[in-house]
C-alpha cells in the first residue's frame, strides 16, 4: 500500500464521485470527495491537499477555473482535470490552467493510478530539487539577511552602502531582530572581510572584565600573570560589534569615546596607549537619545555613535518574510539534527504570520527549532509549534466573506477549547454549549479529533 497521500475530488455525478473516492481509498491515498466547486474551494480552506482532480462541468461553474482558485489557496498544489470531450483545446486550456494532466470519461483506473503515480513522482523529484539548490545556494550565505518585503531590501540597500565605506555604524531594534546579523553582513560587505568580527556584550558586570575583555590587561584577580589581549587589539583591522552598548558605565563610556576620537586606547595597567584599526558596530535596544537626556550615556559619545545608524525593523513590519525565514530555518535546523523536515503546511504558516512576534525573528527561529524537533512528518504542522505561540494567534482566514472567517474563529475557539480539556462533557461546559450540540459543532466545522 501507498504512502497516505492527500487528494481533493471535485466531480458533481455521484456515481463517478463515489467509485472515485473508493479506488483510491482502497490505493491507499487520504481522499476527500465533494460535488460543487463551492464544496471544493471550502475544503482547500480548511486542510492541505497535494492533488486536486476536477471535473471540468460543475453545477456551480468551471472545473478549469475551480483549478486556478484552488492553486492561488495553495501554491504547492498539482491538478488533474476530467473532461468528456478530449479535444486539443480543452488539454491546452487545462494547462494553462495549471494542470498536470487530464481524464476523459469514462474514467479507466488503470489510467488514473498510472497518472497520479507520475505525478507523485514528479512532485517529489521537484522538491528535492528544490531542496538541494536551496542548501547550495545558502551554503555560502548563511549570514545573508533573509527576507523580501520592502522593510527588508531598505535595510539590504542600506547596509551594502554602508559597509564599503568602512565607517563605524549603530544598529537600533528591538531584542531579536537580528542585530548581530545585520553586524556580520556589514563585516562581510566592507573592505576587510578577510579580518577577524569580534563581539562583546557590553551589559557584562562587573566593568573590570568588561574593560579587560575590550582593552585587555592584567587580570584584576592576578596581577602579574601577564597581560590579556583585549578584542580592540585582537580584531586588527577587522570588525568589534559592540552588543547592548547603552549598558556600557559611564568610565567605560569615556574610553571608547577616545578609541572612536582618537584610534587608541589604554590597557588596564599599563601607561602607553596602543592603536586601534577595527571598524566599531555597535547596536542598541534602547533610545540612546532618551538615555543621554537622563544622563546614562554620555552625550559626545552618542552623536559619535549616531552618525551612521541603521535601525532593523520588528518581525510584525515584515510578515511578508515570514514563509521564506521559515523556508530558512526548517532548513538549517532539519539538517541539525538529520531530520527529514521540508517545510510547514499553508495553515501552518497562517498561523505563524498571526502570531503576536515579541521576541521577532529569534523566537521564530526558536519556535521552529522546536517544531523540526517535534515533527512527526516531512511539513510541520500547527500542532507542533509551540503551546504558548497556538494559544496566543488566530491563523487568518482566506476570505473575506463574514460568515466564513465566523466559521473559521469558531473552530478555532472550540479547537484550542478541547485541546486544553480533551474531556467533552467539561468543554462542552466550558463553552455553554449543550454536549449534543458540541458534537454537532464539531461534525459541522470538520473538526478532526
């Protein structure tokens, strides 16, 4: 028997529906069966499907063009079309349309298993090809910002003019949106990309290691074990990022005022200076100007640091990227941890460009390190993000019909209901609903226990 594979028939005259739907039950394919192209353009929306077969006359329009809706729902669909007249146009209309291939009536079985088996095949031969140009073609760019939303090539745009130029930059964001990276992509962008990049967290305490880390020294705790060399003189002429660099005191503050005024700085117990050639990124989550106006940040500093700043954008500016961070991380993590990942189905990726991002692309890169590890399958599925990231979104509905986005935030409250009291009787209370009437709801709603 085959592998459980999804397939969508929409075919009006029962008899040809139900003979259908029974071979290819019994071929071992997962197959859902309706009569109307309304019918059909319902059941896209609720669940993923890899196959649609469409009759070409439908009491409620056009099977061709029930195919083109069914593919603007989901991308990743493959079509196969009936028709009674097997003629040069209605085969080049169904390609257009998108079609893999079609049917002429009476349907031969034969005929079908072999069409959907090529199919399969194709569709797995075209991911893997997918797959593997994606893996060559990220290889070498891993610390490419990823995205395609306006937000996003603004900050690409700006970023590849910075970086040749040399100049110390300032990066502003919230925490997790990729600060460090956008660090890394300026380093590897400018003229010394072959030097060394160098971080330090400037929120470390207390200031002695801080300053020994940055300028190097004697060892506070062991004066006269030699001297440690700082990331200043460590970087050469290559790249210091300077994480959280609101947090830096007030005396540390005073000395990097003089490396960025001056190109030099003083090791902790020494007397002569020493020169410093790296360029300085620094980057900050707080509003420096707001910090100098209450007195935490020295003022000359800060318009030394200012000059040149780039701010990154939050995750909920760009939801756009979303799919292709998800594409992204699916990728990389699956091949951590030798899984067989390869992506996220369409309700899978609703749900997550809904979802309130507080923690923007460092906890989407979490949650989806968690879902490759929980994956049971080859796409993740809503189920396996996180609890706290399902309890906190609503997956958008596609329409814009009232009653059908009514119908969807129904099943998803009754969904996230049962999931946290599997018990009927205590959700159907919960809900105050009657038990009966939950049932009914979710035979209604398709709700799949």
């Amino acid at each position: 028997m085959k592998l459980s594979r999804s397939i969508l028939i929409c075919e009006d005259e029962e008899i040809i529906r139900t003979s259908l739907r029974e071979f290819l039950a019994e071929e071992g394919y997962d197959v859902i069966a309706v009569g109307t192209a309304t019918a059909a353009l319902h059941a896209i929306r609720q669940r993923d499907f890899q196959v649609a077969i469409c009759d070409v006359q439908l009491p409620d329009g056009d099977g061709v063009q029930l195919l083109r809706r069914l593919l603007q729902f989901n991308a990743n669909l493959s079509g196969l079309v009936i028709t009674a007249y097997a003629t040069v146009e209605n085969a080049v209309e169904a390609f257009k349309a998108g079609a893999f291939d079609f049917l002429v009536k009476p349907v031969i079985f034969d005929d079908l298993a072999n069409k959907l088996q090529r199919l399969f095949q194709y569709r797995e031969l075209s991911q893997e090809n997918q797959t593997l140009r994606k893996e060559l073609a990220r290889r070498d760019d891993s610390d490419e910002l990823i995205g395609s939303s306006r937000a996003v090539r603004e900050l690409q745009d700006a970023t590849r003019k910075v970086a040749v130029t040399g100049a110390n930059v300032l990066l502003c964001g919230e925490s997790g949106t990729g600060k460090e990276l956008a660090a890394r992509t300026i380093h590897r962008w400018g003229p010394k990309r072959n030097e060394r990049f160098l971080t330090a967290n400037c929120a470390t305490r207390p200031a002695e290691l801080l300053e020994l880390q940055l300028f190097g020294g004697q060892t506070p705790a062991s004066p006269g074990s030699g001297d440690q060399a700082g990331i200043f003189r460590q970087a050469g002429e290559g790249t210091v990022f300077l994480d959280e660099v609101s947090q830096l005191p007030l005396s540390t503050q005073a000395k990097l005022l003089r490396v960025i005024e001056h190109g030099e700085f003083t090791p902790l117990g020494a007397t002569d200076p020493q020169k410093h050639h790296a360029r300085i990124v620094a980057a900050t989550t707080r509003d420096l100007a707001r910090e100098v106006a209450e007195g935490r940040f020295d003022e000359a500093l800060f318009y030394r640091l200012d000059g040149v700043k780039i701010c990154i954008p939050p995750l909920r500016e760009r939801l756009d990227d979303i799919p292709e961070l998800v594409e992204f991380f699916v990728a990389k993590h699956s091949r951590a941890m030798g899984q067989g990942v390869t992506g996220a189905t369409s309700e899978t990726i609703r749900l997550l460009i809904s979802a309130n991002w507080k923690g923007n692309v460092r906890q989407l890169d979490n949650a989806i390190e968690r879902a490759v590890m929980m994956c049971e399958g080859s796409q993740i599925r809503p189920e396996e993000l996180p609890p706290d990231l399902i309890g906190g979104s609503q997956p958008l509905p596609d329409t814009d019909e009232l009653r059908s986005a009514l119908r969807h935030y129904e099943r998803l409250h009754i969904l996230r209901v049962l999931r946290n009291w599997p018990d009927k009787r205590e959700a159907a209370r919960r809900l105050r609903l009657g038990l009966s009437s939950l049932y009914r709801k979710i035979e209604e709603l398709g709700i799949d226990l």
